[in-house]
C-alpha cells in the first residue's frame, strides 16, 4: 500500500520459484487493471476521434484517472493472484480491501463489499473512510473488519492512527495475507502505532483465506483450493508480525 507494493519476506524456496514464475503473470494484470474501466465493467475506453482530441486542446475537460475500484465480489482471477501470502510480491503493486461494517444499530444493514486502488490518489485503507464510511455517528459503535491483500504502510497507519483517535466508537479488525516491508523501521513503527491505538491485527490463516474466497469473490460456488506453503507462510508471517507488536 505504498509507492511500490513489493513485499520482502518469507525465506522458502518454494515460494521463491513460484513468485518467478508468477512475475510474467504480475504484467499481465497490472495491463489488465490499466484497461478496466473506472465503474468496473470490464469495457475498455474508446480513444478519441481527431475532432474529439481537437475538442480537449479547446479546453474541453479530460475526465480524471480512476483512482479507487469499489465492487461487490472481487474477480477469481485477481483474487487468487493478489492475496497469496507468497514471498516475493512481485506484480502485487495494489492493494485489495475487503470491508464488512456493522454500525451495530436496530436498522443497520451490513455493508460488504471491496476497493482495489491503482496508487493514483488515495490508498484503499485511506479511501474506505472517504467513499465507505465518511460519516461517524457517536451514538453507534461501528464493527469494522478488513481482509486486505498487504499491510498499511507508514503513511496510511499514520492516518488510520488519527481516524481511530476521532472515532472513539469504532472498532478496527484488520486480517492481512502479506506483511509490507516488515523489516522497514518506520513501517514497523507505523504497524505497533496502529495496534496502540485499539486496532486488531491479524495475519490471514488458511481458514480466513476460504472465508474472504466465500465472501467477497466471485467463485460461481467453486470450492477453494489453497496454494502449496498457505499455511507455512501463515506461521512465518504471524511470527513477524508477534515480533512487531511486542
């Protein structure tokens, strides 16, 4: 969830050869992503015609670059690509936010659904509390919980630090696939701030994985398999994550 979402961690050998044989893969996403279009579905922009180019040099305005994707369930494919908790990211260079809220009040309706952000403006975390949950009613207590493809880096934790301050009623439970630069000293820092300010971390086990699968993608009821090492990287990442907080 910064500038360059590429992730340092676990030391496997197995995960180490499938991360390259997934970096190929990585372009052809983030191609993917660039022809999407910004209200999700699927169309790819028409370029302009030379009258319409013509209109823009006039001071006609250009619509701005999508920033943030929100959607109901998240594609298999990126599902399956984006939150594998492997060793090297490389291609992962976006997050994924899953959200469910319950402001806990006798007419709430449970909202769910995900924000995928391209880095162009604000990140997913920062973008949730813009476009999910801009207004915060003292009079509720909000239930929050995310299941995000990386962990904030130290800009977004900064910024979620202050948002938990405001918002006293809230309640934040963050579940991570991958840890994001861990050995970074002010991601570190910016992560142990978090948790200092009532926010849960949690590293995403096996049995989370299925459930976000369940919940939040477009599985057409497939069953989901999870990937070799899911569990061994679970246990190293969660170990990280225990020395951070401690």
């Amino acid at each position: 969830m910064a500038d360059s979402k590429e992730t340092r961690t676990v030391g496997q050998p197995a995960a180490r050869k499938q991360a390259q044989k997934e970096e190929a893969m990585g372009q052809a996403v983030g191609a993917l992503a660039k022809g999407t279009d910004p209200q999700g579905n699927g169309e790819t922009p028409e370029l302009p015609s030379a009258g319409e180019e013509g209109a823009q040099q006039e001071g006609v305005p250009e619509l701005p670059p999508f920033e943030i994707i929100r959607g109901d369930r998240i594609d298999p494919f990126f599902f399956k690509f984006q939150f594998k908790n492997v060793e090297y990211s490389s291609g992962r260079n976006k997050t994924f936010l899953c959200f469910l809220v319950d402001s806990q009040s006798s007419n709430a309706v449970l909202q769910r659904g995900y924000l995928e952000d391209e880095h162009v403006g604000s990140h997913a975390e920062e973008a949730f509390f813009q476009q999910v949950l801009p207004q915060h009613d003292t009079n509720l207590n909000y239930m929050v919980t995310w299941y995000v493809s990386s962990s904030p880096c130290a800009s977004c934790a900064a910024k979620l630090v202050e948002i938990l301050q405001a918002r006293r009623t809230l309640r934040l439970t963050i579940y991570i696939a991958r840890l994001f630069m861990w050995e970074e000293p002010e991601i570190r820092a910016g992560l142990k701030a978090l948790a200092a300010a009532g926010c849960k971390l949690r590293m995403m086990k096996p049995l989370d994985f299925t459930y976000t699968w369940d919940t939040f993608v477009e599985n057409e009821e497939q069953s989901f398999a999870l990937w070799e090492d899911c569990k061994d990287n679970y246990e190293y990442y969660q170990e990280k994550l225990a020395e951070i907080l401690e």
